[in-house]
C-alpha cells in the first residue's frame, strides 16, 4: 500500500480540488442504486477482511507515534486495532450494508382540497464533511453511513490515526470501484497538515454539513471557525445516579462497566452522583472502581483516592478517573446534571418508576437511560450497524447519527392541471 504524502505544499488548491470532486460525486450518488451502495459496502467488508494484514501494519506506525506523543493508556485503547476490532469494522460494514436504503423513502403524504398530493420524501444531504479524532474505524463508519445516505464525504481523521485511516479507506475505494460507484464519493484527507481543516470548514460551496467527532477542543474550533453548518458531536460528560431505590447488584455491574469497560470512548461514566440514602451503596461502588484501578475524586462524604475540587464536575476525563458525589434525592441529581452535562448521556439506577419518569422528563440529554450501562451509547448498539457520532445539539440530528439522519427531504407536489384561485 502506497502511503499519501503527510504534507503537501499548496494546500488550498488540495482542498479545492477534493471539494469539487466530492460534489460531483454527490450528484452521482444522488440517484444511485440501492443495490450497489449495498454491493459497494459489502465488496469493503470483504476488503478489510481481507487486507487485515495491512491494517494491522499500519496501526502499529500509529501505535509507535502515540507512544512517541505521550498518549495516554485510554488514548491508546482509542487508537489500536487487532483481529477482532477489524472484524467489527467489516460487520459494521456489512450491518449498514444489510438496511434499507433511506433514500426515495416517502416520510409523509397527504391530499389537499385542492386537488394537489403533495409527499415529503429523503433526500442527500450533499456533501459531508467528518472531522474526528484519534478511533480509526470512524474511517468505516463513516464512509459506510455517508454512502447508504447517497451523501459523498469528505474524511478528515486524527493525525494520530493517520495510517490506520489510510488503510481503512484504501478498503472503502476497493469497494466503491467494485460497484461502479465514483472513487471520489468517499474521500480523506491525505496530510496532517491542519491548515487542511480551515479550508474544509470553509468550503461553502462544496461542502453541505461538516459533523466534528472529537473532544472539547476539536468540537469548539469546528464551532467557531466553520463557515458550513454543524452537527455538533461534543464532549461526552456522561452522568450516573445512582438512586436509594436502585438494585445492589445492578448498581456495581453497571458502573463498573460504564466506566472501565472502554473508559476512552464518549459514552464511559464520568461523575457518579449518589443518593446520600444510598451512601453505603455508593461508597462500596466507588471502592469496585479503585479495586479496579480507577481514580476516584470524591466529594464531602465519600472516601476516594483523591478530593474532588470544583474542576472535576463537568470533566471529561477519557481515562480511569471518575468523580462521585453526593446528592439529597433524584432532584439534587437533575440539577448538578442540568449545571454540568454536556447533553449527551445519562443514566439512572432506580427500580423506582416515578423517579425514573422524573428524571427522563427533566433532564434534555440526547439519550437517557435506566438501569444499563452508558457504554451502551453507540448507534452500533442501537441497531444502526455504525454512527458517525452522537449529536449533543438538537437541529436537525440528535444522538447516534446514522443513515437516516444524514438524510434531508423535499416534498414531491403533484396536480391535474390544478390551479391556485
């Protein structure tokens, strides 16, 4: 596999050319065949499967950079591939390939006394551009989601997963030239040159949305500098409470894995809130995580491994750090979540209905959950085969942004030589 240059002298004129070529793609995907985005995605599964090999390789370069830069244990765990991460890729591909295709799909229709009958049916987006960082499979994951919506992309991943990306997407071509689709529909960015990203997020005239999957930092400059609408994928400061009706034993399952399963993916706990009437359960959960290797920055009334400080609400800490505190009742868990989230998950542990109808009413996260774990926060899980993120805003997408929701719509409008009085 022939390596893309890393830096290349006139970035402009680069980034100029891909949008064109994106653009013209999308008006090919536009109308294309079901049948071969479905046959596009399944030829990169079997690809990917296939150059394994290749892929490992190249994330072992990436694997060596990381270390090089310092990465953090969990950032690492972001970062890597083996046998059964690739696997998941190709499912993933596979899964997406295996939906029904959203576009043509009719949302709504109805008659008018005029005479008219008028349909609200799916439409391409256009052109799509995806910002993220470090987890190499957002490379599949987002081409696939991009292709079944009939959108082209434009991939921009983390220089820490500048190889793996290449590898990944070298499979995701095989598949589109299998199929007789355009190449250019599913583009990356080939430099780590981030004066490549300025130009995406102003490219107007080639790009229709930009979606960033990143951090704090990432999401904020996308937020700031972009000139193209965004769907904002911010930090995932996710919430547990757990209530003085929750369940012991699912309490400690559940925290457990919702913070140490993947502790650097955006769906892992990262502040425990705790019924003080619930205080003994609490404190022997929060004692599982530091047996477990967690570090635990505790509030008044908890033992932990360090004093939680007023920084450590509202902190995204994407490694094995959790804090916890206490709280007078489901009420005192609403209004630190409503202060400090970041609307992406919470979650509560309760087996009381009523408190858990409270807590879903007036908390406006982007996903809500009771009694599982927020690892659980992935449009894979939710039966979208992949995401190309989670949604934190509320125009237009919200949540695990798939296929359906990379979709726009027009409406179809039809009469009898039907005129307005």
């Amino acid at each position: 596999m022939k390596d893309a240059p890393e830096d290349l002298a006139d970035i402009p004129a680069l980034m100029l050319d891909i949008g064109r070529r994106a653009k013209a793609a999308a008006a090919e995907l536009a109308f294309a065949d079901p049948a071969q985005k479905t046959a596009a995605l399944t030829a990169a599964a079997a690809a990917i499967r296939a150059r394994r090999g290749e892929i490992i390789a190249a994330n072992a370069r990436d694997l060596d950079h990381g270390r090089e830069k310092g990465l953090s244990p969990a950032m690492m765990d972001r970062l890597a591939l083996d046998e059964d991460r690739i696997e998941g890729i190709a499912l993933g591909l596979t899964a997406v390939a295996g939906f029904d295709d959203p576009i043509g799909e009719v949302m709504a229709e109805w008659d008018r006394p005029s005479g008219l009958h008028i349909k609200r049916v799916r439409t391409p987006l256009g052109v799509i551009g995806v910002i993220y960082e470090s987890r190499p499979n957002v490379t599949a994951d987002a081409g696939a989601l991009t292709l079944k919506a009939g959108n082209a992309v434009i991939l921009r991943g983390g220089s820490e997963s500048f190889h793996s990306s290449q590898a990944i997407h070298t499979c995701l071509v095989a598949g589109l030239t299998a199929a007789g689709l355009p190449e250019d529909a599913i583009q990356l960015i080939p430099t780590r040159d981030r004066a490549a990203v300025t130009e995406l997020l102003h490219m107007i005239d080639y790009v229709d949305v930009i979606v960033p999957r990143g951090g704090k930092g990432l999401v904020g400059l996308v937020q700031r500098e972009a000139r193209v609408p965004v769907f904002a994928h911010l930090e995932g400061i996710v919430h547990v409470y757990i209530d003085k009706a929750a369940d012991p034993d699912k309490a400690r399952a559940v925290v457990m894995n919702a913070k140490t399963r993947r502790p650097g993916i955006c769906g892992a706990a990262e502040c425990l809130l705790i019924h003080r009437d619930a205080a003994a359960l609490g404190q022997s959960v929060l004692d599982d995580l530091m047996a477990a290797g967690v570090t635990v920055h505790a509030g008044p009334g908890l033992t932990g491994t360090v004093a939680a400080t007023e920084d450590d609400w509202g902190r995204e800490y994407l490694d094995m750090d959790i804090a916890a505190k206490l709280v007078d009742d489901v009420d005192g868990a609403i209004a630190h979540i409503q202060r400090y989230s970041s609307h992406h998950t919470e979650a509560i542990l309760t087996e009381d209905d009523a408190t858990a109808a409270r807590f879903f009413e007036r908390i406006d996260s982007a996903i809500l959950m009771r009694n599982a774990s927020t690892q659980f926060a992935d449009g894979g899980e939710f039966g979208m085969g992949a995401e190309i993120g989670i949604a934190t805003g509320k125009m237009h997408a919200r949540g695990p942004v798939g296929a359906q929701q990379l979709t726009s719509f027009k409406y179809i409008v039809e009469g009898d030589g039907t005129v307005r009085p």
